[in-house]
C-alpha cells in the first residue's frame, strides 16, 4: 500500500483514494466492516465524516473498516461513537462488532414484548449451545440474513 504524504490517505489501486473508493467485495470481511462499508456508500460519507461526526480519530474509523480479523470487539465509548458517526443504533453496532470476532451479542427484549414471541426467544437462547458449531454457522447466517432484511425495509 502506497501513503500519499500529504494527507495519509492509503491510495487504493487505480489511483483512488480510499475516501472515494466503493466499498471491496463483502467475501470475506466482517459484520463490522461491512455495516460500516454499507453506510458510507449509503450516506457517501468518507471515514474522516463519520470520524467528526461520532468524535473518533480517523484512523480508528478507517481501521475498524479495513481489519478482517478482530481479536477483541472495540470499547463502549468507541462503538457508541461509530454508531453515532454512522447514525445508526449502538445495538446494530456493538452486534457487527461482537460478531466480528466470533461473539453474538443478544440485545434485550423491548419494553413491553410478551407472550409467544418472549418464549421463542428464550428457547433460541437456551437451545444455541445444543447445536453443533456448524449448525450455529447456520443459524448467525440465518438470523444476519433476517435482521439485514428487516434493515433494507426501514431504510426504503
């Protein structure tokens, strides 16, 4: 990777910046690379908007948008600031992030949720550690599938 000196903005090839770069192919990175990736292309935000926006430092916003492999989710105060630069809820954030290193993060119920649908969460909860770790696979794959759905249809 090339650096320009005067702004440090990593050149991407083809002689772009990573500013105005489309985001690479979703094979292979992570939950939070691609929520991150997802809303810039979204709100054509660049990593130092959403670095101003959520009052982080730029290289953490182009960093957590860049590194495949997380070894450990980022702390409170930055997934709280990325969601706030990003304009997204802290829950969708810190479940990218908890994935992203291997984690799922379960957020509480609402306020108010009852009946039928509090049973199933709890025996999904309950019966997870049955399933095998390919069968977990499965399931994440199933339930990111369903929760980027129900994300497409509140942002049209």
């Amino acid at each position: 990777m090339t650096v320009r000196a005067e702004d440090s903005e990593p050149e991407i090839p083809g002689g772009r910046t990573d500013e105005s770069a489309s985001a690479p192919d979703s094979a292979g990175t992570n939950p939070l690379q691609r929520l991150i990736q997802q809303r810039l292309r979204e709100r054509k935000l660049s990593y130092g908007e959403v670095s101003r926006r959520g009052g982080l430092p730029r290289s953490t916003v182009y960093t957590l948008a860049t590194t495949r492999n997380l070894v450990r989710p980022p702390r409170p105060a930055t997934i709280d600031a990325l969601a706030k630069g990003l304009d997204v809820p802290v829950a969708m954030v810190r479940a990218a992030a908890a994935e992203s290193t291997g984690l799922h993060y379960y957020d509480e119920a609402p306020v108010g949720e009852n009946g039928a649908g509090d049973q199933e969460r709890k025996l999904l909860v309950a019966s997870i550690d049955e399933l095998s770790p390919e069968d977990r696979r499965h399931v994440a794959a199933l339930v990111e599938s369903l929760r980027r759905k129900a994300a497409e249809g509140l942002g049209s």
